[in-house]
C-alpha cells in the first residue's frame, strides 16, 4: 500500500515535471558543415553543448534562473557565428525551443508551441 501510494507520487511528479519543468532546447544542424564548439548562454548558465554533425540536432535542458533571453555560438567552416535575443525563456513552465542553423550559418528559431512534454527534464 505505502510502496503503491510512493510509486505514484513519484509518476505524477515526474509527468508534472516532464510538461512543466525547465525549458527544452533542440539544435537541429541544417548547414553544410558539422557545428563545433556550441555554446548556450542565458542568465546566469552558460551550456557547452559541443558539436553537432551536419544533418543531425541535439537537445538540451537549460537553467536558467528566472527570465532569461538566449544566446547561441558555434565555429562551422573556419567562421564564427553568435546570435544574442533568439527566444525568451523562464526557468520552469514547458518551454521547449527548436533552433535551426540554415545552409547560410543562420540561427533562426522555429516555432514550436509553449508547452511540450520532454521526458529530458526528468532524467
């Protein structure tokens, strides 16, 4: 009965944090180069996310504390690319945010809803 009535705080808990909890950044890398050195800064984290192979994306739980803007840096090709302002973030309430690089090295967000489930932000 206690195990039982544990389990199942423990689920709720963790579908609530799955919709609810820290925002989702996915890197979706459309260039015709791998991204290097990726970078997410936003108030107060800085998230080194590494590389991302051409065609491939990756996706990231941030902290931010509070509101917070984000701000992405990568090297592709020799260049490097950084784009402050992209999306607007809070540190708990769903976010989830796709950003692409384009073919031109662009950071472009896509529009993704407010709210998603992200079974990241229970892990």
């Amino acid at each position: 009965m206690v195990v039982s009535a544990i389990t199942t705080i423990l689920v709720l808990r963790g579908i609530y944090r799955a919709y609810f909890g820290p925002p989702v950044i996915t890197i979706i890398n459309d260039s015709p180069y791998e991204v290097s050195e990726v970078v997410l800064q936003g108030d107060p984290f800085v998230k080194i996310v590494g590389r991302i192979p051409i065609g491939a994306r990756k996706t990231i739980v941030v902290h931010p504390l509070g509101e917070s803007g984000l701000k992405m840096q990568f090297v592709a090709n020799g260049r490097r690319v950084a784009k402050d302002d992209l999306v607007y973030i809070e540190s708990s309430g769903g976010y989830c945010v796709t950003l692409r690089v384009d073919e031109q090295l662009e950071i472009r967000p896509v529009a993704d809803g407010l709210f998603c489930f992200a079974v990241q932000r229970v892990v």
